[in-house]
C-alpha cells in the first residue's frame, strides 16, 4: 500500500491520541456555542461559530478513524478494513483513506472558512479572494499535494486570527484574547505543517497543535467556571468571538 500519511513510525499512534484529544475538546466547543445560542437565538455569530466547529469536529473525526483503520488491524477497525476490502464500493483500501482524508481537508477548510465569515454588515476584498482561493484549492488538491492544503489552511487562520484580533480592541474581554491565541497557536501547527516532509517537523506541528487545543480547553474551563456569574465581563462563549455586549470597564 502506497504511504498516504506523512507520520513518521515513531510517531504513529500519538498523533492519533494527539487528534482524539482535539476532537473531545471540539465537541466541547461546539456544544457551548449551540446552549448559548439557544439562549441567545438573536445572536447568529454564536450559530456560524458552531456550524464551523462542526465541520471541523467531523473533520477531525474523520481523521481519527481512518488513521484507526490504517495504523491498526484488532478490534473493530480491523473488522471495517476487511468490510472495506471485500466490498464493491472500492477496489483498494487505499481509496478508502484517499476518501477520509479528503472529507477531513474539505470539512476543515469549510470549518475555517465559516468562522471566518461570521455574519458581517458587509464584505470585503479578503471575502471574495478566500472563497475563489479555497473553491479552487478543494477541486484539485491530492495527497501528494499536501502542502497545498496547510498552507491553505494557514491562510485562513491568519484572516480569522486578524478579524478576532480586531474583535478584541474593540471589547477587550480575556475571553476573545485567549481565542486569538488559540487560533494563533493553530495556525503556526498549520504553517509547520506545510514542511512536514521532514520526520521531526511533523512531530513539532501536531505538539504545537495539541497546544491550541489545550488553549481552548483552557478558555472552556474559564467559561464553565465564570460563565454563569452575573456579572461575567466577558467570562462567556459569546464574548469570545463577537462584539456582542457592552465593554469591560477598568
């Protein structure tokens, strides 16, 4: 079977646990947006941030799987792989992962691309020139490809980095700096990402990754934990990514 996944042998199975980590804290994410959302139908910028952290959950989750099923051969993955062989749908196991990890791109970017374009009074040069960019990319990106696809990515998670910074002068709540971390953290993985034909880079870009989960299960805690308070300044999912209420004072 031809190598489709750039993991290094001696880092197959951590960058499985490494994207399993992510994808709880995915689910996470996305669960607060939508009960905050029902709390607060008015505000849509809570719908769009859910709708794109549901696409990349799945994305993640596609990632997850077909990785089970590549790396190991017990259990119920060994059972899907041979389902997979011995079926009409496809005529390799390779096709099999040449499908998962294209829905894994496609939903990411498609998960990038929603945050991004959270609804906004009206657009910009960057809205048009993303859309085109990443309509064209999704068509003809391959496997071998892959780089294509990180720096996509990278380039949408610098524009959603620079919209949610922007976000943060204007509010100044603890809880949209620790997003724009966040998402900062995302896109250096995304950029190192690009190079990870390198053993070590590969390595480097899922730990850096790992990172901006972790700084989101942070700022999951920090909303748990403060959320409720009446007088939150900021400490709710809604503050973390929209100008919705009114300014901290100091």
């Amino acid at each position: 079977m031809v190598k489709i996944v750039l993991t290094p042998e001696w880092f197959v199975g951590v960058d499985v646990v490494i994207e399993f980590f992510s994808l709880i804290v995915l689910l996470f994410v996305v669960i607060l947006a939508i009960n905050n959302y029902r709390k607060n139908r008015e505000n849509r910028n809570l719908l769009y941030l859910g709708l794109g952290f549901t696409l990349i959950t799945l994305a993640q989750l596609a990632s997850v799987l077909t990785k089970l099923i590549l790396y190991y051969d017990i259990g119920p993955t060994a059972a899907i792989g041979q389902a997979i062989v011995s079926s009409n749908f496809v005529s390799s196991v390779d096709i099999f992962y040449y499908i998962g990890f294209f829905f894994f791109k496609f939903l990411t970017l498609l998960g990038f691309y929603v945050i991004y374009r959270l609804p906004r009074d009206r657009k910009s040069v960057m809205d048009y020139v993303i859309v085109i960019y990443f309509v064209i990319i999704s068509a003809i990106i391959q496997q071998s490809l892959y780089y294509i696809f990180h720096i996509t990515a990278f380039i949408m998670m610098i524009a959603i980095v620079e919209k949610y910074y922007l976000v943060y002068k204007e509010n100044k709540f603890i809880n949209t700096k620790i997003l724009v971390i966040a998402f900062l953290w995302l896109a250096l993985s995304q950029l190192i990402f690009a190079l990870s034909s390198v053993d070590i880079l590969f390595a480097v870009a899922n730990i850096i990754e790992l990172i901006s989960y972790i700084t989101l299960l942070f700022l999951i805690i920090r909303i748990l934990q403060y959320g409720t308070e009446k007088k939150s300044y900021g400490n709710n999912i809604r503050y973390a990514g929209n100008y919705s209420g009114q300014k901290r004072r100091h």
